[in-house]
C-alpha cells in the first residue's frame, strides 16, 4: 500500500489531518482511497471533522491517546465519533496543532504559550509539559512529529534542543525532512506508534529516515 498521499490534493497533509494512537482526524471529502490508508497504515478509527468549518484539521488541534486539545471557542464537528475528551486551552494563539507537539508522556509547547494554558495542555493530555524550539522555530507542532516510540524534527534543531527533546520525551530523537526537503517535517507526515503516513512529494531516502528515526525498521 502507499505510503504517501495528499489530502484535499495537497501534500501537506499534517495541516489537514492528525493522528493519534487510535484516532485519525481528517477534512469531509476526503477520499476514500485516502481514509483506507490512513486506517490500515496507522491502525487508526478514521474520523471526518471540521474546526470552526475548517479543512486544517492538523494545524488547529492536536491530541494523545487521553484528549483533544482546540483553541477556546472552538466549535468542533463529530465530537460524538472521537474516543477522547475535547478540550478547549485558554490564550490567544489558535492554531493548536502548530503549536504543541506531543504524544502520550510529553509535550513541548511554542515559548510564549501562556502558564495557565501550559497548566491546561498537561491536564488534559496527562503529560510532562515544557516550552521550546525547534530549529529556532516556535511553531514546534510542525516543526517535528512525536510518536510514543521516537521523534523525527527539523533538520536545524541545535544541540541543546535535541537534548532538551530527549530528556523531555524520553525517546530517541533524529533529524529529517518531508515532501522533498521540507525542513518543517510535520507538515508532511502523519504517525503514531503503529505506522505512518507522508506527503506525496515524500521521496524514498526520506521515507526510509522515517522509518529509522521512528523504529520501524
């Protein structure tokens, strides 16, 4: 099966879809070609949904295996369909799924996050959470993908921030790209501790990093 797709016939496919350890969420209209292979791939109950009556699914919410995270006020589609809680975080920034990186023990969060909204991410992803940077860059649920058995982050991430990835997440980190050298790999991947998906620009040397990095091979 293919491991490289588009949804809403971009390659960007972490803008519009997330995944979690048993949960993908995608944009209505997407096909079916593409729910399968997200389904099988990822081992996942394939959820359509719309944020606030938006297709960026991915860049607006971000969730682990215990909640959902979306900006405050947010109006979700198909809440009844999701295994987990949907919870709203205080603050001005909105695009939660660019925002927050994190998997089932640890999130880090972009650096001007608010204290109140740090304490709110925590509780309800019952994870360690820290601010931080990837590559200089604050929008960290892009700039890398965190599964519960590896990281795969921007190729520019310095030394202290993959040490800092490290100790946070407890896991092994590596560097990559996605979809032809982009250098914020989460836009272009989807993956959980199962399987993953990419970008249809997702070239073989970078599906095989991917796989390195987060122990499929």
């Amino acid at each position: 099966m293919l491991r490289t797709i588009t949804i809403q016939e971009s390659p960007i496919i972490g803008a519009f879809a997330t995944c979690t350890e048993d949960m993908a969420l995608v944009p209505p209209n997407t096909s079916e070609n593409t729910r399968n292979a997200l389904g099988q791939l990822l081992q996942v109950n394939v959820v359509e949904t719309l944020i606030n009556g938006g297709t960026i699914v991915g860049s607006l919410c971000r969730g682990n295996s215990n909640a959902l995270l979306v900006s405050r006020g947010s109006n979700v589609r198909g809440q009844d369909k999701m295994d987990v809680p949907v919870f709203e975080i205080p603050g001005k920034l909105n695009a939660i799924g660019n925002v927050v990186l994190a998997n089932d023990s640890a999130a880090l969060v972009h650096p001007e996050l608010s204290d109140r909204s740090i304490e709110a991410i925590g509780k309800a992803l019952k994870v360690d959470v820290r601010r931080g940077t990837i590559g200089g860059t604050k929008t960290v649920g892009m700039a890398a993908v965190a599964t519960n058995k590896g990281l795969l982050v921007n190729p520019r991430a310095t030394a202290s921030e993959l040490e800092v990835l490290e100790e946070l997440f407890g896991l092994p980190v590596d560097i990559g790209t996605s979809n032809y050298g982009t250098q914020m790999v989460g836009s272009g991947l989807l993956a959980n501790s199962k399987g993953y998906v990419a970008g249809s620009k997702t070239t073989g040397h970078e599906l095989g990093r991917i796989e390195d990095a987060l122990g499929f091979i």
